[in-house]
C-alpha cells in the first residue's frame, strides 16, 4: 500500500472528534453500562482463562529489555516474628514479550495523536497528559470475540509475514459460527505463541504475522471497542511504503481503538474449541500509573 491510499484509510477509520473534540477515550465509548450488563450473558461455565503471559527476566531475541525480578528480603534472615518476603519487579512493558494495553498516547502519526492532538504538547519527560492509561482505571468489561485464524485455515500458526485481510476475519467467524455485535473485545490469534514453542524464538520486529490495514475498516464499521492480538497486531515486514506500525497508528491514533500487545491465546484458543464457543466475558485492568503510554496486564476471559 502506498503512503497516499494508507492517508486515505486513515481518514475513513477516523474517529477525531466523534465523541467531542476533548475526548480522551476513543471506542472505549463504546463500552457503556447496557454493553457491560449484556456482556455477563456470555458467561455459562463461569471457566477463567488467564490470557498474560509470564514475566520474562530471560533475554532473547523477543525479549531485549528482560523484566526484573529480586528480592528484598527473606524470612530466614532477620530477628522478630513474623518475618516476611518481600521482591522487586521492574518491567519495560512495550515490546514483544510482555502482555500490554497501549494507551491512547503510545502512539503519534505525523505528529499527533488520537483526535488531532499534538503529541509533543501533550507528552514528554514526565508521561502523558492526553489519551494516558488512566483513561482505562475503570477498567475494560465487555464481550470478548475470539477469532482464531489458524483454526479457521486449518494449520498450527499463520507463517511470519503473513497479513490477515477482512475476508480472513470474516470466514474465520462463520467457521465458529461466532456472530460480531458493536461493542466487542476482538482477540486475534495467529497462533504466534504456539510458532515460538515449536520452533522457537525469533525476533517479530523483522517478521511477524499480523493484520493488513485493510482489516481497520472492518473493525471500524462494526464496531470493535478494543483489538488484541497474540503478537503486536501489525504485520511485518509492513505492507505500507514510509509507516512501520499501521495497524498501531490506525488503531491508536486514527480510531481511538486501545491495543492489547501480545496476549496468550493458546490455552484460551483450546476452551473455545472444547466448548465449541468463542465468546465470552472480557475483563481487564490496568495499573494506575500517572501519565503512563500503557501498563502492563493479565486479562481474563470468562467462559
């Protein structure tokens, strides 16, 4: 795609001021209180499904910024009863290892983010004072959609490169039989984390499987109120001539629509399939950190 047709797309997905010139929240409207009450009818087993991956302190090739993990202190040394066990846990949360939600700001295209704001007005040293994490403190409640890809074309994982179009989204629902209403949690697996096992690690900032941008029209036309992917949701290398991320600066800055980084989707993947079922009760918090471009989180999935 070239840098003239991707402006264009950009401009049909756009939500800037759809909700009020100041609004900080883009299709997190989306997500009133009746979605939220509807939402728990998808509940039948009352099964939770983790969907994080663990904290990795590991280095690799997806994995440059190791999260950390020590502890401060130990119960078998001290005086006095009782004696506890305290840790430290540092963690650079945006890349391709640990599971995030990008906030609103993460994200700038041609200088602005999210409803025309300028991102070095409204960012800098200190954090964010536009579109920041604290927009989600409420949390995100809502019907989770699963649409798993590989399922869907009958193998283990799409290959890294590989752009998921509209119609992918599309056939890989009428397989499940899954229907898509406005409001919804959209979960994309490509079965990334399932390559990684089996194969083995390898860095998805040079090759990844992800979504074409063309897949941002669909989601905007029905609605979704958040995207998560088992990966970063972009496809790479990028489909789009002069624009590393489009699915990002579609999402993020076009649509308003939050991103979910690198969700586990596998064992989430095998309950849908048991039960035959790829709907469900979403929920998700982040950590309340002033002016954060995002949090790190462990959303859950309520069968």
């Amino acid at each position: 795609m070239d840098p003239r047709a991707f402006e264009a797309l950009f401009a049909r997905v756009s939500n800037w001021g759809r909700w009020g010139a100041d609004d900080q929240r883009g299709t997190l409207n989306l997500l009133d209180d009746e979605t939220r009450r509807t939402a728990t009818a998808s509940v039948r087993s009352g099964v939770t499904v983790s969907l994080s991956h663990e904290l990795d302190t590991h280095s690799g090739p997806d994995n440059g910024r190791p999260a950390l993990h020590y502890m401060t202190q130990q119960a078998d040394v001290g005086d006095g009863e009782p004696r506890v066990n305290t840790d430290f846990v540092g963690v650079d949360f945006h890349g391709k290892s640990v599971t995030h939600v990008d906030a609103l700001c993460h994200c700038s295209f041609r200088g602005q983010l999210y409803n025309g704001i300028g991102s070095a007005d409204t960012v800098d040293s200190r954090g964010g004072r536009f579109g920041t994490v604290d927009q989600l403190r409420d949390g995100v409640v809502g019907r989770g959609v699963l649409v798993d890809l590989p399922r869907a074309a009958g193998v283990g994982w799409l290959e890294p490169g590989s752009a998921a179009g509209p119609e992918d989204l599309v056939a890989a629902l009428e397989a499940q039989g899954t229907e898509r209403r406005p409001g919804d949690i959209v979960l994309v697996r490509t079965g990334h984390r399932r390559r990684r096992t089996e194969v083995g690690p390898w860095d998805p900032s040079d090759l990844s499987a992800g979504l074409a941008p063309e897949s941002m029209e669909w989601l905007h036309t029905t609605g979704a109120a958040v995207l998560g992917g088992d990966g970063d949701s972009d496809c790479r290398p990028s489909p789009v001539e002069s624009v590393d991320s489009p699915i990002h600066a579609l999402a993020l800055t076009a649509m308003g629509l939050p991103l979910i980084d690198n969700v586990n989707l596998e064992d989430l993947a095998d309950a849908c399939s048991a039960v035959g079922r790829w709907e469900f009760l979403f929920v998700m918090a982040p950590l309340r950190i002033p002016g954060g471009t995002g949090s790190p989180v462990n959303p859950l999935a309520i069968l």
